[in-house]
C-alpha cells in the first residue's frame, strides 16, 4: 500500500490527484444531497401552508354563504372546511412552526377551535343573538384568514430563499469541481504531459542519429525506469554501430590488401635494386652516385612508409574527433588506399577540389565515406567505370537538392541551418538505380549486388559518417544515367583560401 500512494512514482502522483478529486467530488455531493433534502423540506412545508390557505379560504367563503342564506348546510361545510383546516395545524404543528414568527400554530389552533364553537352556538341563538354573533364569528375567521396568509407568506419567503440558497450551493458546487480539475489537471499535466513533451523533445537528437545521453525530464520512477533503461539501449547500439563500421572496414582492408601489396611491392623493388647496385659498385662507384642511391632508398622507404601508415591509419579504431584537414589530400590518401584497385578495375577518377579546402572533420571516418561511395559505384558499374569527385563551398545557402533524390542523414543542415554549406559530390556513369529501389539504398544490409561482392553495409554506414558530422546526404539515380551522392556538410567547419 505505501508503493501505491508512494509520491515519488508518476502512478502515486496520478492516484493521489484521483482519490482528492473523488474525495472533494463525495463531500461536495454529500453537502448538495443534504441541501437538495433541505429544498424538499421547504417545498412539503410549502404545500402544507397551501394547502391551509386554501382550507380557509374555503371556510370563510362557506362563512359568507351562511350569513347570505342562513342555510344549515353551509355551516355545516364552513364547520368542516374549519376542522380540516384545524386538522392540517395539528398534524404539521412542529413544521409550522418553524415558518411563523409572529404567531405560533397554538395560537392559530385555539383561534379556530373558537370559531367552531362560535358556529355551534350561531346554530343554536335565536334570531336576535344571531347577529353579534355573526359579527364575532366574521371578526375571528378574518384573523384565522389573516393569520394563514401571514403564514404562507411566511412559507413563500423561505422556499424563495431555499432555492436561492440551493442556487449559490450549485454554483460553488461548480466552481469547487472546476477549480478542483483545473489544479488536478495541472498536477497531472506537471507530472506526466510537460515530461513527456521534454522526452519528445530530448529524442530528438536520437531520431537524427546522435546518440546523446537521455536525461530524465522527471524524478519520478516510472521516467527514471524508461531513461536508464533507454540509456542502456543507447549505448548498446553505440557499441553496435561502432562494430559495425569497424567490421566494414576490415572487410574493406580485406579487399584492399592485394592493392596495398602492390603498392608495397614497387618501393621495395626499387629499394632492393639500389641496394644490389651498391653492394655490387660499393668499391667503384664515385661519391655522387652513392648519395643518388642512397637516396632512392631513403625516398623509396619513406613512401613504403607513408603508405602503411595511410593504412594503418584507416584501419585503427578511435573515438571520432574531428581535425582541420584538407579535403584534396584527404581523398589523395584515399586514391593511395585504393591505388591498385583502381588500376585493375581501370577505374577512371576525377578529381575537383580546391587545394585550399579545408574542413573540421574526422579524417578516418571521411576516409571510409570516399572508399564506400567508389566501391559502390566499381560494384554497380563494373570495371572502366567513370567516377568524378568535386566540392564547393555554397554561401549562398543550401543548394537545391534535385527531384526524387533520396536523402539521409542529419535533415538539420537542410531545415534549420541558416548558413552556406559544403556540398561535395561524387557522380558515375554507371547503370543508374530502379526508382522503386533507391528508397531502400540506405538500409542496413541492403544490396543489389552479386552474393560475395558486399553486404549492404556501404550506404548505411556512409550516411551514418555524414550524420556524425552534422550533415547529410542525397542520392540521385535513373536507370541508365549513372548515379550521383550529393554530401552537404555546414560552412562553419569549412576554410576556403
């Protein structure tokens, strides 16, 4: 039970605000029931008084007919219409007289008795008595008359201001129950409407593929629960992510082993030759040509060293973490990466990048972009493939991006980034994409490909890349007119010149 109405818990909040509501809702009702029984009260006493008015009023019309006629059947109905009238007084004496003020029922009781007896004495009197007599019984009857009507006006009085009592009972009635759901409805808006909308607002960033840290938008437990529960979740799927990208480029090192072999291969021969050369002419070459060879060897060892270092490099995994770097060397590395691939597949590469291009990015993880973007194009096209790869630096805003194109990645440098941006485009002539498969081309494992020459991971992991750096990507393909990735990145993290 102390789990149940614990405050602490978004359940406790939602069931204390519902047990006040109710419990405010019963006694309000409770003091409208006894207020209701108060009205009915007023209006019974309202028809007892009603009906003694008109018990009366009967009587003294009977009176006038007695005095008019001198008939002994009138005094008998004015006699009976007097005994009702007498009877209503004893039977609700107690509720009448709660109603007058100025007389009491005994008074109204004794007053009537007279009459009766007043017109039993009538009946008996000879003419001559008759008269004061008659006199007597006019005068009482007008008091009993004037006696009632006081009382019903009395009784009206009071049943007006019952319902005008029972009225403002209503309207508080109403005014407690709103101002109880009002506050009731802002505890629960407090408690469980505003912290959502935080959430909403804090996975935001999540849906756009940044994997940020949720923080609770309440302390109650149930909020607590789901965010550490979500944060796990989180980073689960971080250490997915990364294992993933580092499974993609492992295969792709995989594939490009032979390559790097080969580009190994010429500055080891050549450095192997220049040594025969100086171990054969040692004793007889002059000065001039020894310091030539040497330095061959010294050239030829630091290119064999720059490219294991290209490789190793990209084949490292680090925390992503962004550098100043220039995007034409950036993708000169990448064609030494891929040199021999290149060749044999005689892949046509073009390049058009400022030399003085410079971006705030992660150099590795670019690395693997412009890998996974000229795999996919030799996978689609084939060998002698055509791919060109330009930039600029638009300043103007974000270019428009053409029709049907198929966007991924961070939308923000889309909607809401009110700077230029970088847009780096890698286009081939290859067979183009089917439209009712571009929509896919970004799905984890998705391919078009033969079985063993990819797993669908090159696009996916390419958006995943431009996201990381707050951008975003669109890919534009027809059947038969080649396909071209549009990679917008924002200008803030540009130098150009």
């Amino acid at each position: 039970m102390g789990s149940f109405f614990d405050l602490s818990s978004l359940r406790g909040k939602i069931t204390g605000a519902y047990i006040v509501l109710v419990a405010g809702t019963a006694a309000l009702g409770v003091i409208a029931f006894l207020d209701l029984m108060f009205l009915e009260r007023q209006v019974l006493e309202g028809e007892v008084a009603s009906a003694l008015k008109d018990a009366v009023l009967e009587m003294r019309r009977e009176e006038k007919n007695l005095f008019l006629y001198m008939d002994d059947r009138v005094l008998a109905r004015a006699d009976e219409y007097a005994l009702k009238s007498l009877d209503i007084l004893q039977r609700n004496r107690d509720a009448l007289d709660a109603i007058e003020r100025d007389s009491k029922p005994s008074s109204t009781i004794s007053a009537l008795q007279q009459y009766r007896m007043l017109l039993g004495r009538w009946l008996d009197a000879s003419p001559t008595l008759r008269e004061p007599l008659g006199d007597e019984i006019r005068a009482l009857g007008h008091g009993i008359q004037r006696a009632v009507d006081l009382l019903a006006n009395q009784e009206r009085r009071m049943l007006e201001g019952a319902v005008q009592k029972s009225q403002r009972y209503l309207l508080l009635f109403m005014l407690i129950v709103g101002l109880a759901i009002y506050f009731v409805g802002r505890r629960l808006k407090r408690a469980v409407v505003t912290p959502l909308k935080q959430l909403e607002s804090r996975l935001m960033p999540i849906a756009e593929g940044r994997f940020n840290h949720l923080q609770a938008p309440s302390h109650d437990r149930e909020f607590l629960t789901f965010t550490d529960a979500f944060n796990r979740m989180l980073r689960e799927l971080e250490v997915r992510q990364r294992r993933m990208l580092q499974s993609e480029k492992l295969a792709s090192l995989g594939t490009l082993s032979s390559g790097v072999a080969h580009e190994l291969n010429n500055p080891l021969s050549n450095i192997s030759t220049s040594c025969q050369l100086l171990m054969e002419e040692l004793g007889e070459a002059d000065t001039e040509q020894l310091n030539i060879w040497l330095r061959q060897i010294d050239a030829e060892t630091e290119r064999g060293r720059k490219i294991v270092r290209t490789l190793l490099d990209f084949g490292s995994q680090r925390v992503f973490q962004r550098n100043r770097t220039k995007l034409l060397e950036l993708i000169g590395e990448t064609q030494t990466i891929l040199g021999k691939t290149l060749r044999q597949s005689e892949v046509g590469l073009t390049v058009d990048v400022p030399a003085d291009l410079t971006l705030a990015l992660d150099k590795q993880r670019i690395q693997q972009l412009f890998i996974n973007l000229i795999q996919n194009s030799l996978h689609a096209a084939g060998a002698g493939v055509q791919v060109s790869i330009s930039a600029r630096v638009c300043r103007e805003g974000v270019p428009a991006l053409p029709v049907g194109a198929e966007v991924a990645g961070n939308l923000r440098c889309l909607n809401d980034f009110q700077g230029g941006v970088v847009e780096i485009v890698v286009t081939d002539d290859g067979p183009g994409i089917p439209h009712d498969v571009l929509g896919n081309v970004f799905d984890p494992f998705f391919t078009t490909s033969e079985p063993g020459k990819g797993v669908g991971l090159g696009l996916f992991i390419a958006q995943e890349i431009v996201g990381e750096h707050e951008g975003c990507l669109a890919i534009v393909s027809r059947p038969g007119e080649g396909t071209r990735v549009i990679v917008l990145l924002p200008e803030e993290d540009s130098v150009l010149g």
